[in-house]
C-alpha cells in the first residue's frame, strides 16, 4: 500500500461542489437517514407516478426482499432523452468517434430522441411487447445505444451480449434471455480490422435453444456483403424508413426489468445479472454527477464497450439521464498509433476520461511521446475502473496524461452493484494511489473475516455490503436461489463481494482482488470454471485446471494447467489448437497465456483440485507454497515444477 497522499489539485479545489467536510456530514447524514438521503436523490429523475414508498429492504436469506421506489412508475428512455429534449434539444447527446480517425458523428439530444422513437417503433412492429427479450450483439456505434434506449422506451429488456463473444457464448445467452429478437450490425470495425458479427449470429442462430428468434435487425456498418435470411432478417435502415418518429414511452414500474447482463461467477455457467427500472436509474444518475462533479458544459468519455456494465451506466444511463454530452469511441488506443486517445481528447475538448488500467499500462509502456503530442487543456478530472490500479500506472495517469491538474476517481464497483459503491469525490477526498478510498453517499462496506465476523478499524478480509442500495441486482435471471446462494448465504444478513479489501488508519479502503474462482483479465471478468470447460470439450484433454497469473498489462493472464487423454503427445502444435480452441469457443478475451501439460494435477484425498498451489506455481512463488501434505499425491507437485520450469 502507497502511503503517499495527493491532496486535491489547487485549481479543482478552487471550484469544487463539494470539500472534505460536505463529504463527512453528507456521507454520515446518508446512512443515518437513508431513506431521507434516496427520497432526495430520486427528485432528480422524472417520475410518471411518483412513489410513496422509499425503500423495503431485507438481507435475511430466508426471508430476502429488495424493493426500491416500489410504487413509482417512470421510463428510463424519457429521462434520458425527452426533458433534456425540452431544455437544450442542440445539445449533443452523443459524439461518436469511429475506429478511422476521419469519421466522426455528432448527435443532438433530439435527433437522438427522434431516432430512438423511430426504433422502438421498429421493435413493436416485429411484435416486441412490454417485459420481452432483446438481445444486442453491436458494436460501438450509436446504433447500440439507441436500440437500448429503444428497448426502454417500450419496456423490453435489453440484453447486450459484448461483440467478441464467440457465435457460442452467444448463443447460450440468447437461449437463458430467451430473446425473439436480435440486434446487430452486419460488421464491426475495431483497429482497421473487421468482426463478423451477422455471420456469427447466424452461425448462434443454428444452434439448438436459439429458435425463439424471429427476428434479426442488421445495421448496414461496413460495406461488406452479408447473408439475408429470408422472413427473418431486416436491415436497420429500411425498416426504420418505415416508420414515423412518434412513440410515447411507456409507464413501467420502478421494479419491473429493465436489462439482464451476463457475467461469469465462479462455477457454472455466466448468470444473467437482471437489474430494475426505478432503482438502477437513480443510482446510475446520482453516482455518475457526483463521482464525476458533473456540469453541464463536461465532454465526458467513458472507453467502455456497451457489452458491459460499465457501458451501461456510464457511457449511457448515467451520462444521459444528467444531460451529459457522451462520448463513444469505435476503435482502439493503438489505431492508427498510440497517440489516438490524446487525439480524441483534443478533437472533441474531452474534459473527462474514464477508462481502465490495462489501457492507463499498455499507453504507459509506449512512452509518454504519444500521449505529449497532445494538448489536453480541456481534460479536468480522469477515472479508473475494472481492476486494482497499480500505484506505477496511476502516478503515470495522474502526472503525464493529467498533467498533475486533474483527481483521479479510482472506482470500485461490479456488475451486479449497478454503480459505483466505492470511489473518491473529487474535490473532496485526498488519493492514495491503488486505494479507491472511500464508499459513496449511502453505501455501507465492511470487512469480515471467514466467519462473517465484522473487523473494525484498520484491517483486512473479505469486503461485504451490510446494506441495500438502489441500484443493486435484483435477482438471477430465472434463477434466485442462485441469485440467494451467491450474494447471500456465504455472510448472513450481507451481501458478499466476492472481494477481498484492505482498510487503513485513515478508513481508506484498497481492493485486493478476487477472493473467488473469477479471474479479472483487462479489467474482464472470466471464471475459471468455464475456461476449464471449453478445454475439456476438446477431445484430447482429459482435465484441466485453471488459474489466474499476474500479467504485466492485463492485471491477470490465464493459466492452464492441461492433463492430455493418455494416447495424446504433447506438442506445440497442440498447444496453439487448444488456445485457438478457448478462443473460438468462448472468444478471444479467454485465450490461455499460457497451457501447462500436467501429467496430473494436485488434488486432495477428496478429489478437490488444490488451486492455490496451481497459482503460485504459476507465479513462480515456489518457495511459498504452503502445505502440500493434505494432497493424495504429493509428488505430483514436483512433477508439475519440473514441467513448468524445465531449466530450474
Ligand atoms: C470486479 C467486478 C465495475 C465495472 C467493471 C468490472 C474488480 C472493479 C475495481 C477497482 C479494484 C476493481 C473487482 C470486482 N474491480 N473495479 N476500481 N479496483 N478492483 O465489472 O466485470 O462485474 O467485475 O472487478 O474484483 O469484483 P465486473
């Protein structure tokens, strides 16, 4: 832990909305009258039906409820778009910057509105109704974000599948949202290099558990030749010219669904994470304004893709509900070099950034020239999210491309959380490099240890929430006793992270990673369990182990540890099958680092794979790894070292 502390910049202090003291008092004010606190907060959404009841909450496993704004009724599509419609309709809502630097696209709050009505017209006309199923497989191109929008103003439930999910992973989606209707584009572009997208969804669309679809939308991206099938597949462009730009959003409870995302917990399959209306807006609005201080002039750009939560609510719902000019970048850091994202800033005056350490790290690693060719005058605050940030690369963010002006809001949060639960408020919390210091306003953390005994003062353990907040998950979907299972049984009464945290002398709290079968890849989250399943899948592996090693620019890489069927050689060529393998099956975000051949792994007298070995081997921590007498075989381990390290 980097003791050193970065007070507030002179210059943000000089302006800021909120200074140490506000913070303390609003913080304690918070929780001692949440309800009060969340009443307050929920005045800044447009509400159809104005609740009466705040919150109705319990964290007992047996007798679990989680309501927010209960009685409210609103729609998430009009607060984003139709207010905002009426004060500053040439505002732009969204800048799209695509993946080749000379093309770029500005959109005003009300052509933004006018598309969206337009579209969920689309959406109604191929029979999409209140509480239906949509899944999106896009890339980032405004299109996304106005089929989501789209999605919202009639009360389907979106769910953005990420575009480099293989034809597979997406597949098992479309089956467990059962969606009747698909979003795409016919290519992606990222780097100067396409995605096929339609082809692969045509190609999930062959797969068993996918006939609900009826529909697939295409957007017309590139100007490459795709499939049309015939009865089932319409272009975006053509079907949009047919209809008009009116459409009135619909009422929807404050509870009803408003989108499902998948993500990978530490067994079984990825869970489809459903988050509600009333609730999650809320705590997308509030957050976003003040862990960012928004004010109305910001260019704020988050890097995120929406195929994740951050894409959500911080590079739509968030932004867009406060009346925030948006910015959506196609491409990648590197394309056409590594002084694109100091280009971006310079060309739209950017004046906030959000983006993730294993960016900050790679641009880092190409030398500060990249980024000094750019000006950055109008950047005024930067934000981190995803995965821990190393203290190298956060001095490196906050000195060059900061310039030493701009607070760093490094923000813990997860996908079921909805938002942000633990981040600095600019202007009013000193930094420590790594730490995101402290919870937001409402937000209880605690650590515990092993037994759910809650630590007090400076410590470390297992980082729990003791109490609800708007935008929470709400359940599995189809799923709750998973939902049960997971976040609340480990700790009764608390909702487990599966997180572990630190906290120090001064309450700052520093993530330490998961405590969990979850590996964090680029800021990706990956179970261990499903990378394990695409390589037993193949017919030569008999089992595999696997497990995250630290790895320079992503954070963690993934290593796996191969036992081959017994007629099987080990060979290079092998090895690079298998990788292709994961790659194909899952996408390319789960390509194995690095395949170790384990003649066998280490496993207890109860047959339980012992991980924790695996992972220390891997890092090359051989001098510590622990007690091996509990294995059934304890040689095995030699054999692993001699395997992985041949020259040792
Ligand atoms: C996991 C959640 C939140 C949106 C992106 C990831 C890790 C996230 C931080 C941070 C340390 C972080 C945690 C968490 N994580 N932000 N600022 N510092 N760790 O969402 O895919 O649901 O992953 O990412 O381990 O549990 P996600």
């Amino acid at each position: 832990m980097s003791q050193q502390v970065y007070p507030v910049p002179d210059k943000f202090l000089k302006n800021a909305r909120t200074t140490a003291e506000d913070y303390a008092a609003k913080y304690q004010q918070s929780v001692t009258d949440n309800t009060q606190f969340w009443r307050e907060q929920a005045q800044s959404i447009d509400w159809i039906k104005p609740f009466t009841k705040v919150r109705d909450v319990s964290f007992d496993k047996d007798n679990f409820h989680v309501e927010w704004f209960g009685d409210g009724q609103l729609n998430v599509s009009a607060n984003c778009l139709d207010r905002h419609v009426a004060n500053h309709p040439d505002k732009p809502a969204i800048i799209w910057e695509g993946d080749h630097p000379y093309r770029h696209k500005i959109i005003s709050f009300r052509e933004l509105h006018q598309e969206v009505c337009r579209f969920a017209n689309v959406l109604k006309k191929q029979g999409v109704k209140k509480g239906d199923r949509v899944t999106l497989y896009m890339p980032m191109i405004p299109e996304a974000a106005i089929a989501m929008l789209a999605c919202t103003r009639i009360g389907a439930v979106h769910c953005v599948v990420f575009g480099g999910f293989s034809p597979d992973s997406l597949a098992s989606r479309i089956e467990d949202s059962q969606s009747s209707v698909v979003i795409t584009a016919n290519e992606g572009l990222r780097g100067g290099k396409t995605i096929p997208l339609k082809t692969n969804v045509d190609a999930a669309l062959q797969m068993p558990g996918t006939e609900g679809v009826t529909s697939v939308i295409t957007v017309y991206h590139t100007e490459h030749p795709t499939n049309m099938q015939q009865g089932r597949d319409i272009w975006y462009h053509e079907a949009i010219a047919e209809v008009n730009e009116h459409c009135p959003p619909e009422p929807m409870d404050a509870e009803a669904p408003l989108f499902i995302l998948y993500t990978s917990g530490s067994t079984g399959k990825p869970k489809g994470v459903l988050h509600t209306t009333g609730g999650y807006l809320v705590y997308a609005a509030t957050t976003f304004r003040e862990v960012f201080d928004i004010r109305d002039n910001d260019v704020y750009w988050c890097t995120a893709d929406v195929g994740w939560i951050t894409g959500h609510s911080y590079l739509l719902y968030g932004p867009l509900a406060n009346g925030t000019t948006t910015l959506m970048f196609e491409g990648v850091p590197q394309y056409p070099t590594w002084a694109r994202i100091g280009q971006i800033i310079d060309k739209h005056d950017v004046t906030i950034l959000y983006t993730a350490p294993t960016a900050i790290r790679s641009m880092m690693r190409e030398g500060d020239h990249y980024v000094r060719e750019s000006d950055r005058h109008s950047l005024r605050l930067l934000g981190s999210v995803g995965e821990p940030i190393n203290p190298e690369a956060w001095s490196w963010y906050y000195n060059v491309v900061g310039e030493g002006r701009c607070p760093i809001v490094d923000t813990w949060w997860q996908t079921e959380t909805g938002g942000i639960l633990i981040s600095p408020i600019p202007g009013a919390t000193p930094l420590k490099p790594g730490s995101a210091t402290k919870p937001f306003y409402g937000v209880q953390p605690a650590i515990v240890d092993g037994e759910g005994n809650i630590l007090e003062g400076e410590c470390e353990g297992n980082l729990v929430l003791i109490d609800s907040w708007p935008g929470q998950m709400r359940t599995v979907y189809g799923d709750h006793q998973r939902f049960i299972d997971t976040y609340f049984s480990t700790f009764n009464g608390m909702y487990f992270t599966g997180d572990g945290a630190k906290r120090d002398k001064d309450g700052y709290y520093w993530i330490t990673g998961r405590v969990d079968d979850v590996l964090n890849v680029s800021g990706h989250r990956l179970g261990t369990a499903e990378v394990e399943s695409a390589l037993v899948a193949h017919q030569s592996v008999a089992e595999s182990a696997v497990v995250g090693m630290p790895h320079e620019i992503k954070g963690q890489g993934i290593c796996a540890y191969v036992t081959l069927q017994a007629d099987v050689e080990p060979t290079e060529e092998l090895r690079k099958e298998l990788r292709d393998w994961v790659r194909s099956e899952i996408g390319p975000i789960a390509t194995p680092d690095a395949i170790h051949w384990a003649p066998a792994l280490p496993k207890t007298r109860s047959g339980k794979i012992m991980r924790r070995i695996l992972r220390k081997i891997a890092a090359n921590e051989l001098d510590t790894l622990g007690d091996t007498s509990t294995l059934a075989d304890p040689s095995v381990v030699e054999h692993l070292i001699v395997t992985v390290y041949p020259e040792r």
